[in-house]
C-alpha cells in the first residue's frame, strides 16, 4: 500500500507540473493573440485615418485650394480620426503635398499622409507601426459640353450676338449663382439636344433657350482641377532653351514663345506636345493651322516657374484651325489647355468658315470669346466665362470618347 500511495504521490506532482506549463502556454498564447490583434487594429485605424486625411487633402486641390490648405485640411481630417502629432503619445502625423515618394512623387495634384505610432504590447517586442495614404486627382468620367466655372461672374454665360449655339451630347452649365447667371441678351438661339439641358446655380435673363433653363442647380467642380502640366522636353532648362522657329509649312512638338500666322500661309504641326510659352497663338491672316494627335499648352513666359506674363489663343482673321486632340497617352482627348496661372482671353472670334476643333478646350482662369462671324465646330469648351457674342454657328457636338476624362478625388497609393 505505501509503494501505491508514493506511486500517486508522484504522479500527483507531475500532473501539476503539467497543467501549470499548460497554463503558461495558454496564456502566452493568448497574450501574443491580443498583442496581435492590437497591432492590426491599430494598423487599420491609422491606415482609415491616413487614407482619409490624403483624400481631403486632394479634395482641397481639387476644388481650388492651395497645397497650403490641403496640408491643413488633410491635417485635420487624420486629426478628426483620432491621430495628431503627439497624440496618442509617440505618435508623428507628416503630410507631403505633394507626395516625395512613391508614384506620385512630385505631382502636384496629389497628398501624401504619412502616421507612425508604437502601439503598446505586452508580450511582443515594441515596434512603430506606419500607415501611408496617397490621394489626387484622377480620371473619372465626363463634364458638360460647355462649363463656366466662375462662381460669381453676372453673367458667366453670356450671349449677345444673332447667332446660333446648337449642343449635343452634353449639357450647358453655369456655376455662377448671379441672377442672370446665364444672359442671352441678343437675337440668337441656344439649343441642346435630349436629354440634355441648360442648367444653372443661379438665374436666367430673356429668352432663346431650348430647352427652357434650369436653375438652382449645384455648383459642379471643375473637371479638369489638378490636370496634369506637361514638363519641359528632355535636353532643355526651365522650358528656356529649346524653341524652335516657327513657322515654316510644318513645324514639330517643342517648346516655342508664340505661334503667329498673319499671312496666307498653311501650317501643319506634327502630333506631339506644343508648350507655348508667353506668346501665345495668333491666327490674324487667311491661312490655316492644322494638326492631329495634338496637345497644345498655352502658359506664361516663366513656365515652370511662376509670374511673369501670357498672352492665350487668339484667331481673328479668315484663317482656321483645324485641330484634333491625342487618342491615347497622358493627354489623350485634352486639345488645349490654358494654365490656370494664365488668365488671358481665348479669342476665337474669326471669320472664317471652317475652324474645326476635337477635344476638350479647357481655360480654367480665362474667358473664351467668340465675337466672329464665322462658324465654329468644338467637342467641348470649359472656362473661367463664356461669352457667345458672333454672329456665327457654333456648334459643340461632346464626345466622352473624343474629350479629355474628367477628374475626380480618389485615392492612388
């Protein structure tokens, strides 16, 4: 019987041994599953916190603001989610506008958000924990057939002469919310097709529209904000060297400070990209300006840099142009674009019979002008105003898959 009871005894503390080991294991366990779940937890609050920060941030550029306000803006946003430098404690908030790294470094259109924080654990090593969130302006979709962006302009839209405007395919839209936001004071017609509309934010003065008006509409982004600028072509320096002569019978992409035709004589531009710096381009003769696969960026004479002075498009004689915009690539379907620093007029008031134009024509800080007698053919026209004063046709026949994407909030990275 003792050999049986010191027999039991001995087990009897082996078996404690065992459940006490067990019960370690279990507890580590256990502790390195909630360590783990903290992680993850705090990896996804900082990514959610980061991702909406960069997003408000391009939001920001977006609708107009500076890369000092979306930095603000993004700041806040992180802050609403519950992370700001400092709190909870060790943790650091950077935000880049632009982004120094990744896909968008560089790119003006985009915010970077950047969190880093040491969770507190108790079983696994102590490690920082980054979240990162990159968001900018991407395509997105289409825009109405004309837009004027000016929120306050009376009229934005503004229509004197005896013409007629005929669209299809898209709408005419104007942001202002002035009372006569949208003015056809002269003796022409503005017709849209079905089942599009003339809308406005604001109110309408005297007739001529067809369909009848509609107002008190929301104001609508601009389309286009944070477009992408075109950089200077390999080999030059600031876009200052580099230009080339024009204008001979057919001239190539580069850069060159204006394109001038004042005589009878034709001009084809091969496919490419044309950055005119300060000058301009003037069509005051009776010859014509052709190109296809074409993207031409009229700027200021300091371009990248800003300041300085320009001068936009301007075609007043007989002559046309004759134009259509890239199919494919980074400026596929964008056929002029005036940089938003540049807020001289673009004057298409010619006489002429057959300037023709596909793919978006888009001023964001300038006023396109039609004061001419002649007929005019475009896919799309977005600016600061409009103001449709000829006597001619103008025609707007919008194509989403001849016109430049427009551009919307989202996220990159």
């Amino acid at each position: 019987m003792s050999a049986v009871r010191a027999f039991a005894r001995e087990h009897e503390g082996q078996t404690v041994v065992l459940v006490a080991l067990l019960m370690s294991t279990m507890l580590l366990a256990a502790g390195l599953a909630v360590d783990t779940g903290k992680l993850m937890v705090s990896r996804r609050s900082m990514q959610d916190a980061a991702d909406a920060g960069a997003l408000g941030g391009a939001t920001t550029l977006y609708q107009g603001g500076t890369a000092a306000q979306a930095t603000t803006n993004a700041t806040s946003d992180v802050t609403a989610m519950g992370f700001s430098s400092g709190s909870p404690t060790g943790t650091t908030v950077t935000v880049n506008t632009p982004p120094t790294s990744g896909a968008f470094a560089g790119n003006t259109a985009y915010v970077e958000v950047i969190i880093a924080y040491k969770p507190r654990t108790y079983f696994l090593p102590s490690s920082t924990v980054t979240a990162r969130g990159v968001a900018g302006t991407t395509p997105g979709g289409t825009a109405p057939a004309i837009l004027a962006l000016d929120r306050s302009a009376n009229p934005a839209i503004d229509t004197q002469g005896n013409g007629s405007i005929s669209v299809t395919g898209g709408d005419v839209y104007s942001d202002s919310s002035g009372d006569k936001s949208l003015n056809n004071g002269g003796n022409g017609t503005i017709t849209v097709g079905s089942p599009y509309g003339i809308k406005t934010v604001g109110g309408t003065q005297s007739g001529g529209f067809s369909p009848a008006p509609q107002t008190g509409k929301p104001v609508l982004s601009d389309p286009f904000s944070g477009y992408t600028k075109p950089a200077c072509p390999a080999g030059t320096s600031g876009c200052t060297t580099g230009f080339q002569s024009c204008c001979s019978s057919t001239i190539g992409p580069g850069v060159y400070s204006s394109i001038t035709l004042s005589s009878n004589s034709n001009v084809t531009m091969g496919p490419g990209t044309y950055i005119i710096r300060g000058g301009g381009i003037t069509l005051s003769g009776n010859g014509d300006l052709t190109g296809t696969g074409v993207f031409i960026f009229i700027t200021t004479t300091a371009y990248p840099n800003s300041g300085t002075t320009c001068q936009g498009l301007s075609i007043t004689g007989n002559g046309d142009l004759i134009a259509t915009a890239p199919t494919s690539g980074t400026y596929k379907g964008m056929l002029i674009y005036q940089d938003p620093s540049c807020s001289a007029t673009m004057d298409l008031s010619g006489n002429g019979n057959g300037t023709s134009t596909t793919g978006t024509i888009y001023a964001p800080s300038a006023e396109i002008s039609l004061h001419g007698n002649g007929d005019l053919a475009v896919t799309e026209l977005i600016a600061d105003t409009v103001d449709l004063g000829g006597n001619g046709a103008l025609t707007v026949s919008y194509s989403s898959a001849q016109n430049a994407q427009s551009m919307i909030p989202a996220l990159g990275e």
